[in-house]
C-alpha cells in the first residue's frame, strides 16, 4: 500500500463513496481560506452554504451554517467585512438578491437604513429591541421623532399584554 505526502494511503482515494470528494472540498477550502482576507471569508462561506443549500441562503440560514473559525474572523468587524452586521448591504455587494430583499433595497442609506442597522449591532436584550422599534412603527407608518415618554408608553404596552408581560415585570413606584 502506496503512502501519500500527507501520510493517508493512496488507495483511500481508489475506494468508492464520497469520503474523497469531501477531502478533497475541505482542503480546497482550507487553501481559499488561508489567503483570504475577512471579507473574502464572509463571500466564500456565503458560496460553500449556497452549494449546500442549492439556493442562497437567507441571513438565518446564513448564520446557522457559518462555520466556527469563519464566525471567528468576522464576529468583531466592522458593517462592510461582517455580512450579520448588514445583510441586505452584503446581498447587495455580492449580487445576490432576492424577490424579498429586491423590496429593501429603497432603504439603503436612509435614515431608516441606518437606525435599523444600529438597532441590529447594538448590544441590548432581544426582548427590549421589539417594543423599540414598534415605538417608531404604528399605524404602519414611521414615526421618526417619537419622544422618551413615548417609547415609554410602547414599552409598558407592549409589556401590559399578557403574551410579553411574563418576559418582564413592570415595578410601579
């Protein structure tokens, strides 16, 4: 039995399945990722869970199959080299948008654009970030200049119904 460079048998590549083609992915994938820098990285991944998938993936599917050392690099980066910063802008750079993501792209580089964005990366409990965005958002319309005392009031009736009121409880003074 014939031993390779890399200390595998040569006839590990003669047996039939697929174990060398998944060999072979994993080194040719190691090679792309050891040059690439960390936008490239965000770019190839999106491509590996594309080839997965047979669709491209949405940002959840994205985000669930982004491998460990991928999420590593980006995890800190800022919004042009970290597509879980701003999907749509990343979608958007790498041509690939979809029916649903085609109807975003009015608000790239809007005010709105931007508030959603930094909503997004901004470091707060998921169960606060819902009764801040419907404080903007009756009626549905925008309401951009909302004052502290109606963000308030969002929160306390987004809260004063049952469904949310078991997330937290309200202290009245």
């Amino acid at each position: 039995m014939d031993v390779e460079a890399d200390g595998h048998s040569a006839q590990r590549a003669t047996n039939s399945g697929s174990a060398p083609d998944v060999i072979d992915l994993f080194q040719r994938l190691e090679r792309q990722h050891a040059g690439a820098r960390v936008r490239e990285l965000a770019g190839l991944e999106f491509d590996r869970i594309t080839d997965y998938l047979g669709h491209p993936p949405s940002l959840v599917e994205y985000e669930t199959w982004l491998s460990d050392e991928v999420r590593e690099k980006i995890r800190y980066r800022p919004v042009p080299e970290n597509p879980l910063k701003d999907w749509i802008r990343f979608l958007v750079h790498r041509k690939a948008l979809g029916e649903e993501e085609q109807e975003l792209l009015p608000l790239l580089g809007t005010v709105a654009h931007s508030f959603l964005t930094m909503l997004q990366t901004t470091a707060m409990a998921k169960s606060y970030k819902m009764p801040l965005l419907l404080a903007f958002h009756r009626d549905g319309r925008l309401h951009p200049d909302e004052t502290p005392a109606a963000i308030v009031a969002s929160f306390r009736s987004f809260y004063a119904k049952n469904v949310h009121g078991e997330e937290r409880v309200w202290e009245t003074a």
